[in-house]
C-alpha cells in the first residue's frame, strides 16, 4: 500500500488512552441504569453494592486467603499514598523508579515523608533496573507496569518469599491485565479508571495478612488524615474492606465497576482477560515490525509493558531534530489522527521521550488494533511530507 493513502478502514473503537482506558467491548450508558443514586451509600443497598465489587474483584483476580481488599479515595495516587503514609517508618525505603510515577513515589518518600534511611534505584525511560540487586530488608516500593515508560516487571521471581521488608506495588496498569504473583505482594494499588475502563476518582488497595501485622503493629509518627486512616484503636479497621468507605464514592462510578466485573466474569475471567492483552499486543507487535519509522521504546521483550505500549520514532529525520521540534511533529501527528478518527489520546506522557504510548489491555480489541498501524504509517508520513514541502 501506498504509505500516502489514506486507509480506508478506521477502527471501531478509536479509544487507545492509558488512561482513563476505553471501556469494554458494548459498553452503553444504559447499564448505569440501575445505579443506586440519591440514596446514602450507607443504606444497607449501598452497602450490599460496595461490598460486590470487592467480592468481585477478589474472585476475579483468584486473590489469596487473608487478602484484604478496600475501596479508597483519590484513585491509585490515593491509594498508593494510603498505603505509604500508614506503613512506611519502621524500616529502611529502597524506591525503584523507571518512569514518571515511581519517580512521585521517591519524590514522597523524601521530601514529604522525610524519612532518613531511603535508596533510590533509578532507570532511564524505556530500561528497567538491576532487580537483583534490590535489599529485600527494606520496604521495596514500585510500580509493577510502568504506565509512562513502556516497561514492566518481568515476573515475581526476583522477589524473595523470605523478604524482611514489605513490597509495595503501584498496580494500576498491572492489575487485571498482567498475571500477578500475589504471594510477593503485600500491598498493591490499583484505580478502576484503567485497566477494566472504569470511571475516576476511586483507588483499590490490596493489603496481605503481612502488610496487615504492619499497620496493627506501627503507628507513625507523622499527622494522618483522616482519608488516609485504616486502624480503629490498634487493629485495622475491617469496615474499610467491607464496604464502609472512608468518604462517600459515587454510586454511578460503583454500578459501571460492577459491569466491568460482571464482563470479566462472562467472558472467562482473568485467563480470558490476559488472553485479550496478548492478542492486542501481539497485533501491535506485527504491525512495529513491519514499520522502519517507529519502535518500542523498551527494548528487552522481557521486560516489555504489554497494556500500556510506548514507542518512539526512529526514523533519522526525526531523530536529528531538537525535543522541541520532536514534540511539535508528534503533536501534529496525534491531531491528525484525531482529527480523523482513528486514534485518540495516544501521545506519549508528558513526561517522557516524545513518541506515542498505545493501550493494548484488555477492553481493547485486537482487530481495533490491527487497523490502527495503517493510521499510523499514513499519518506520520503525511506530517512528515507537509514538514518537508514547508
């Protein structure tokens, strides 16, 4: 095909954002229809609601006994914050970081937190650190998928099942996407607004029994907030993981959860929600190896993000440009194929090397995928030829 014509198939769904994520395959506003609304959250429904998305989420994600899961305000930030503020002190930090939100995570640690004994284990966008490395008898703080750096966790095995300290995993482009080693993780973090295509706003956090002896055995130092609190005298207040939020949620967001959950569940459950990302990523996969102008930006397929995929251009008049031009042309390319309707939201985050970063999780279907890379291809060489003739 001529890289200049345009194609003549767009996607069905042109919603390729890392977040918020699309929503899942038939979605409609009318299975909100049924949402509690104008009632108390407290009321026995409200309650019997909020309770099912956590039953939900613990049958789908085939979590351990003894796993606490709560819903939480302020997303994953509020959630992974929650977690830091209530559990971090006694022992030595050890922050790994390999793109932007890891970086907030060390960012809190020391300037807000102002703990002493903290080490930053830092990677460049597109790499990941030496996993090990990492002291175990600290508290390891990370983010298992990197949502803005194109990379993930490979697996859980470099995690010790002895480990002296907590890990504390920022999930939220992870969970439900990625097979999860549950017994390595103590605390995860996750936000209903990415990888089921939520609505925002609402955080999950995920405590094992070890994460729970901490909270029960420690009291920090510091003011807690009351958003952040999760004991009742000396123990962990079980009302938090039972339905009874510490802020009022919204209902409407709780009802959309649900339908998430409830498609997860008819269409096969967490298996066939992996299944998805594979098949996604697999047909974005084909499409970057047949192209000579762009690439992903990781380059070990190990440790290669499958949800949130980001690519950089590698065509050498592109590379020879400045930043500021480099961001320019992507931002050109993006409003073109917005414009179009065939991608939207798919520049990279601010915050990393200029290129694009593509959702593949799993309310994403593959053949979208599939007909998104023409798009691609016609757009940059459309900008690129337009930059050329000025």
């Amino acid at each position: 095909m001529n890289t200049l014509q345009k194609p003549d198939v767009r996607p069905a769904n042109p919603n390729f954002s890392s977040g918020p994520c699309s929503k899942r395959p038939g979605w409609r506003p009318d299975v909100l229809a049924n949402a509690f609304l104008g009632r108390s959250h407290r009321h026995a429904t409200g309650k019997k609601l909020l309770k099912e998305v956590i039953d939900r989420t613990r049958e789908v994600l085939k979590l351990p006994e003894g796993y606490r899961v709560g819903i939480v305000p302020a997303s994953d930030t509020g959630a992974v914050e929650m977690a830091m503020w209530s559990v971090l002190g006694p022992r030595g930090v050890e922050v790994l970081s390999w793109e932007s939100f890891g970086k907030q995570w060390a960012v809190d640690v020391q300037k807000q937190l102002k703990l002493d004994d903290v080490k930053l284990t830092d990677a460049p966008y597109g790499e990941i650190p030496d996993l090990s490395k990492v002291d175990f008898s600290r508290d390891v703080i990370f983010t298992w998928n990197g949502t803005t750096g194109g990379v993930k966790s490979p697996n859980g095995d470099w995690i010790p099942a002895d480990r002296e300290g907590l890990t504390i995993v920022d999930g939220t482009s992870a969970v439900f996407a990625m097979d999860m080693p549950w017994d390595k993780i103590d605390i995860c973090t996750y936000s209903w607004q990415k990888a089921m295509g939520g609505e925002a706003a609402h955080g999950m956090l995920v405590l094992s029994p070890r994460a729970v002896e901490r909270i029960e055995s420690y009291d920090p130092p510091w003011p807690m907030p009351k958003v952040f609190r999760m004991k009742k005298g000396d123990k962990l207040n079980e009302e938090v993981f039972e339905g009874i939020t510490i802020n009022t949620p919204s209902m409407l967001c709780v009802e959309d959860a649900l339908d998430g959950l409830k498609w997860a569940e008819s269409i096969g459950g967490l298996n066939a929600l992996l299944k998805r990302v594979n098949s996604s990523f697999t047909a974005l996969s084909a499409w970057v190896d047949s192209a000579d102008w762009i690439d992903f930006i990781c380059k070990d397929p190990s440790v290669r993000s499958d949800t949130s995929v980001v690519l950089v251009v590698t065509d050498p008049w592109f590379t020879e440009m400045d930043e500021a031009n480099q961001r320019d042309f992507i931002k050109k390319l993006t409003g073109l194929l917005d414009k179009e309707g065939a991608a939207f939201d798919i520049g990279s985050h601010r915050d990393a090397p200029p290129g694009l970063r593509i959702w593949c999780g799993a309310t994403v279907e593959a053949s979208d995928i599939a007909a998104l890379g023409p798009w691609l291809d016609w757009g940059f060489h459309t900008v690129k030829s337009e930059l050329q003739e000025a």
